[in-house]
C-alpha cells in the first residue's frame, strides 16, 4: 500500500487551474469559434470556452500561460485584445463613433478630389489621401494577418481591389468600395454592440437571492434553493431579490 502511495506521489497529480480573459474587439462569432477550436487543440488547455455574447475566454490549464493565448488570438485576429477578465469595454462606443468620424472625413476629402473643380495633380493628391483615410486600418490587419498566421481575409481582397482600381485609372470604383465595406463594418458594429448590450441588461435583471419568509422574520436564500409552496416576503425594494411566493411549479 505504501508502495502504490509513493509511486502516485513521485507520478504527482497534474491540478488544473481555471482562468478567464476578456476578448476586446472581438466582433464576429465565426472568430470566436475559430479562437476556441485553435485554443482547443493544443493539449495544454482543457474545456476552452469562447462566449461571443460576454467576450470571455475561459480555460482549464496548469499555468495560465497568457502569451501563448495571446499569440493564438493575434494569429487569428490581429485587432483582438487579450485584457483581464474584469476589463470595461468601454472603448468600444469610443472606437465606432472614430470609425464614423474617420468615414465621413475620408469622403468629404474625397469630394474634394472628385468634385472642386481643382488642378489635376492636387486632385489627384486629396484622392491619394482619402485612400489613406479610408485604408489604413483594412491594410493593417491585412498585413497583420498576412504575418502572423500566412492567409488572407477580406481584409487583404478588399485592398487588392481598392488599389487596383486605382491603378488602371478608376479611383472612384476603389473608393466606393472601400466605402461600402466601412459602412457594412460599421453597421455590424452597432448592431454586435447592441446585442451584447440588450444581453447584459437582461442578465442584470437575474435575482441575486431571495427573501425567504419565516417565523422569526425572513431568511436571504440563493434562487436555486427556491421551492414550490414556501412564502417569500415582499416588502424588501432592493434590486435583483425575487419578490413573490411560489405557490405552484408554473409560478
């Protein structure tokens, strides 16, 4: 018997650790599937979770191993940040009224371009720029993406598109469709950034605890605890406390 101990004990037991990190900017479910399944096949990350909704990552390994994780994130999506679980998304009503302001100014200096009457080489100089504008952040993650994992997206396809419009003389077509791709991008933002918000909302109506009713007064119980036919008080006003008595299984 003490021989079999020993032998686990210099064997040793491998205890996983649970750890979870907040994905900012990440903005597709396909992404986050993508993240998960890479995550999930090496060995050293057990029951690895991606939820899109909450833009958490959850994971059971020995040690955390951030770098690792950033690392597969980043081959996968450059523009996602690995932060700490408790991390704020607050940057992210910041970014998309900069991606507003960045589309409108791209387009007003493209108007110029297109439509000032000026000379030719100053013309040509404003449509150059618009194309930075509009650009920059498409060729970045192109680049990105192109490095660190060797494919390529819609970043990189749209680029392509864009300057070889430009090249055979139709900056206007290039410009357009760099503009219909920002404002697609910027529509899916809003519409991601309002569904996670109508999600939390709704979590945040979820009961803390409950106000069982006893002889001696009440009892604060979790909601699991709650039983058909047991009294809970309804005097308290505090949020998230259930407030009713359970009187039937459909109550």
């Amino acid at each position: 018997m003490m021989n079999m101990l020993d032998k686990f004990m210099r064997k040793g037991v491998n205890i996983l650790k649970k750890f979870e990190f907040f994905l900012q900017n990440l903005d597709c479910a396909n992404c986050a599937n993508k993240i998960q399944n890479k995550i999930a096949q090496n060995k050293e990350f057990q029951n690895v979770i991606v939820n899109f909704n909450t833009l958490k990552l959850s994971y059971e390994a020995e040690n955390e191993n951030r770098d690792k994780i950033i690392a597969i994130v980043k081959s996968l999506e450059p523009d996602v940040e690995v932060k700490e679980v408790h991390t704020k998304n607050e940057k992210e009503t910041n970014q998309l009224s900069f991606q507003i302001i960045r589309l409108v100014l791209g387009i007003g200096i493209a108007g110029i371009g297109f439509l000032a009457g000026i000379e030719a080489k100053l013309a040509n100089l404003f449509i150059i720029l618009a194309y930075f504008i509009l650009l920059y952040r498409t060729i970045g993650n192109a680049i990105q993406l192109l490095k660190t994992s060797k494919s390529i997206n819609e970043n990189f396809l749209v680029t392509i598109s864009c300057f070889g419009a430009y090249f055979i003389g139709e900056p206007m077509e290039g410009l357009m469709v760099i503009i219909l791709y920002e404002v697609g991008k910027i529509l899916e933002d809003k519409a991601v950034h309002k569904t996670r918000k109508s999600i939390s909302d709704l979590m945040d109506i979820k009961p803390d605890y409950a106000n069982l009713k006893t002889e001696t007064g009440s009892k604060e119980i979790t909601p699991e605890e709650v039983k058909i036919r047991r009294y809970f008080s309804n005097k308290t006003r505090r949020k998230n406390s259930i407030r009713w008595y359970c009187c039937s299984r459909g109550s």
